[in-house]
C-alpha cells in the first residue's frame, strides 16, 4: 500500500485503537502503528507527532466548529442557545467511524492514565474553545466558562448516547448532544 494512498490517517487511527484494544497503549510501538495500517513510519508522523495524538485526531477541528458556530448563532442568542448552534455545528464533522469507535475508544482510554490525562486536557480544550467564543460574542467571562463546562458535558453524554445508540447519523449525534445541554440547563437551573 503506498504511503500517499487515501485513508492512511483514518487507517493509522483504526490500527492504532486495534492494536491498544490487542495489546495496551504502553505495549504498542509507532512502528507496529504504521505496519499495522500499510504505511511507513515517516507517513505516521506525517499525520501525527506521537501515538497519544492519534486519540484526539480532530480536536483542532472539533473546536474550531463549535466557535465559528457559537459566533454565527443570532445576535440575540442567550449563552446556552449559542452552545447549542456550536455543538449542531460540530456534529456535521462527527461521522459514523466515531460512532463506530466510541465504545472502544473509552475501553482503551479507561485502561491508560496517560491517555485519560490526554482526555482531560482535550475536554478543556473544548471548554476553552466555548468560552472564548462566548466572550468573543459579549458574554462575561464567568459566565462563559460555566456554559463552555455545560457545553463539553453534554457533548459528552450525547457522544456516549449516540456510540452506543442504534443510529448512526450526524443529525442523530446533534439531537442527542442538544437533548443533553437542555437536561443540564434545567438541572443548573435547580441549582438555585
């Protein structure tokens, strides 16, 4: 298979989670990695700097979405109504490899410090991209950084809903994410 072949990121990906789920994330090597996957070695850090970036393949683009949907939401859209434009914009980019992977992904994760670390760190990634975006958009810091939490939670409870759900769509992903920032809206709001 040669190394400019189509696919060889999501390839690099797929072995990856194989040989974690086979093998452990410590036990397995950059050099399996691409074997694994039919590239070289030099194709993998083409793509990648290490193997623990392999997990959070997408983040640039997942926070990058969910900002340019929070600044396009309407004017008039309260905090939480413009997280939920940034977390429907983001689902577009959310396909069915995901839902295919998502079980396996938090098997793997679960199994490894390091990696639940590298989780941690995206999950703040997120927030960070929401509450700035919310901040860009006028709304006051703390404020922000509450919806930005609420935010990467629901993504999360609607990201665990749909890769464990029966349907595989991108809308399915947006309704259950959606569904899940308004059940933590109702639930912050009892918080009294």
């Amino acid at each position: 298979m040669g190394r400019w072949e189509e696919g060889a990121r999501e390839r690099l990906v797929m072995a990856a989670l194989d040989l974690f789920t086979d093998q452990g994330y410590d036990d397995t090597t950059v050099a399996q990695i691409a074997e694994r996957a039919g590239v070289t070695r030099s194709t993998f850090f083409r793509y990648f700097p290490d193997k623990r970036d392999l997990l959070s393949a997408g983040q640039e683009t997942l926070g990058r979405l969910l900002a340019d949907g929070i600044a396009d939401a309407p004017a008039d859209a309260g905090p939480l109504d413009a997280v939920a434009a940034g977390l429907e914009r983001m689902s577009t980019a959310i396909g069915p490899m995901n839902r295919e992977i998502g079980p396996r992904l938090r098997a793997v994760i679960s199994a490894s410090t390091e990696l639940q670390q590298r989780q941690a760190a995206k999950s703040v990634g997120l927030a960070g991209a929401i509450s700035d975006a919310l901040v860009s958009r006028g709304i006051l810091e703390s404020t922000a950084l509450v919806a930005g939490q609420l935010g990467v939670l629901a993504f999360h409870r609607g990201y665990e809903q749909w890769s464990e759900g029966d349907v595989d769509t991108s809308e399915e992903f947006a309704r259950l994410t959606l569904a899940a920032l308004a059940e933590l809206r109702t639930a912050s709001a009892a918080l009294g």
